[in-house]
C-alpha cells in the first residue's frame, strides 16, 4: 500500500507532517510506505532528524508550493511542479493509492474533481465532519461547505455516500440517516428540504429515519445528518467553536475534548474515485498521524470501491 502526503501543505509544514510520520509509523504494525511530496533540501533534514526510516518513506522532490491564499485553479495550472500538483499526478496515474494535504483547500478539491474525476453517477462530490455525540457515540454530518448551494437529488447522493462512509469507516452497522430541518415533521423546513424528503425517504440504499432539528445533531437521533453546505458549514465552525472556548476557559471535560479536529486528522472528499484527504492548516502532528491512519483504512476498506457499486447504473 503506497500513500502520498504534501510535505508543504499547512501552516507548521513540513516539521509537523514529518512529526506525524513519527507518530503514525510508532504506532502503526504495517505501515503503508509513504510518498513525500515537497521540497527536498527541506524534508531530508527533518527525516534523519525524526530518526524516519529510509525504507518507509520515499521523497518526490516538488520545488513549487501553493500558498493558502492562491486562486486554486489557476496555481494548479501553473504550478505544476507544486507538492500538491505532484500528488495528484502519482494519484491518477496508480502510483499511489490515496493522497493527502493540510495545504490550499481549494486547490484539493479542484484537483480532486479534474485529475481523479468524481465516481460514475455522482453528481457533487462532498465533505463531511465527524460529530461527537452526547453519549460517546459518533455522528457524521454532510455537507459541510463543498456545496453551499444543492437540489434534492444532491442530498440524497450525500446521505448514501454518507452511510457508506459511517458503515465501512465508523463501523457504524446500518446507520441512520436523517434530514437536517426545522421541524421533525414530514412536509417541514425549506423547498430544498421538502423535496428531498421523499427521494431520501424511498432511498432503498439508506436506512432513513426522518428529519432532525438543530439541537438534536449533538444527541444520538440519527448517525447520518445530510444537509447542503451552507448549513454544514455553520455547524462546523459553531463547533469548532465549542472546543476552542472550552479550551481557553481550560474546561476540562472528557466530551469537550472530542471536539478538537486533530483527533480525526482531516476531511475525506466523498464521491471521487479514490482517496484524498483534506487536513486543516493548523494540523499538528496527531493530526497528520490520523490523516494517514484514515487513509489506510478507507483503502483497507475498499471504500472507492463500494461507493462505486452503490452508483452503478445511476
């Protein structure tokens, strides 16, 4: 099994990812060898100083890098030797199995729709966040911000690639999928919600249990909350949030903790042929770690592969 990483990508790269490589090979007992994209005169150093074994890692020198604030696709065009170009290019042509990157989001996720191309009969692609749940249970919550404008049929993809992802990733066995909306009752919520009702609703490949309300995404009601990335997004960040303060006011509380990003690594890209894993800039080395555990597990999975059965004929 072969994974790429973007060295350069991140806020603290390349010394954070290379931290996490530590990590993630320490407590990994078959490891996948790990393709290093990104400047070599900056990552060697750091290998030897991390004490990283030759024979896990091998490095593709990219002398360009995409900045946080680039136009994405115009710097995937234009640099094309960039850690994240690179990865791209070793993940369409086979010589690697899963690409991952805490850089530039928007150059990810452009790269993932143009060089890998979404699943045959997936109309948009879509991110997710992990939602921990009062009683220590976990949730998964969709879109979270790819599609901040969506039709019916967009959320009733979202909440089969959702339960895919909940079932073969979280181990979660037939789980529930449930509308976010304004009220619990059928006919309820905006035109977007009312017309995706009925297609989630007669979804053969879910298991749907109806909407939820806003105060009840942090309780166990449903495993698989689909909405479109407008709503996901503000939900995110509120949560995102919630760590952030509780932290600040050094609330210690074991719930609380659950809420901290680095626990998860980063964000698959649903509904693209293979894996790519966005990290969040401020990744630390838990974090990269985790973005290489999640990796090797959708793979170990053959996530892609399911996800492509689930759509065939669609």
């Amino acid at each position: 099994m072969t994974i790429c990483l973007d060295m350069m990508g991140g806020d603290f790269a390349p010394r954070e990812a290379v931290k996490g490589i530590q990590l993630y090979l320490s407590e990994t007992d078959t490891p996948a060898v790990l393709l290093l994209t990104g400047d070599e005169a900056q990552i060697n150093p750091l290998l030897q100083e991390y004490q990283i074994p030759a024979a896990a890692v091998k490095v593709v020198h990219a002398p360009q890098i995409i900045g946080m604030h680039e136009h994405p696709t115009k710097a995937l065009k234009e640099k094309q030797q960039s850690s994240i170009a690179i990865g791209f290019h070793l993940l369409a042509s086979g010589k690697s199995e899963a690409f991952i990157s805490a850089g530039n989001t928007g150059a990810m996720l452009v790269g993932a729709m143009y060089s890998i191309k979404a699943i045959e009969g997936v109309q948009r692609p879509t991110i997710s966040t992990i939602i921990p749940k009062d009683n220590g249970k976990t949730g998964l919550l969709l879109d979270v911000g790819l599609n901040a404008d969506c039709k019916p049929e967009h959320l009733n993809q979202f909440a089969q690639l959702g339960s895919l992802y909940a079932r073969y990733i979280l181990n979660i066995d037939n789980p529930r999928v449930a509308l976010i909306n304004i009220g619990e009752e059928e006919g309820k919520g905006n035109i977007l919600a009312q017309a995706a009702y009925p297609l989630l609703k007669e979804n053969n490949e879910i298991n749907f249990s109806g909407n939820v309300e806003g105060r009840d995404i942090l309780l166990d009601k449903a495993d698989v909350m689909v909405c479109e990335g407008f709503t996901g997004n503000v939900i995110l960040k509120m949560a995102e949030s919630i760590y952030e303060i509780t932290h600040q006011k050094q609330i210690h509380h074991e719930y609380f903790d659950r809420f901290n990003f680095e626990n998860y690594g980063g964000t698959p890209v649903l509904g693209v042929a293979k894996p790519v894993i966005i990290g969040h800039g401020i990744s630390h080395a838990k974090a990269f770690s985790n973005m290489i555990r999640l990796a090797q597990k959708m793979i170990e999975a053959g996530l892609m592969e399911k996800m492509k059965a689930s759509f065939e004929g669609k």
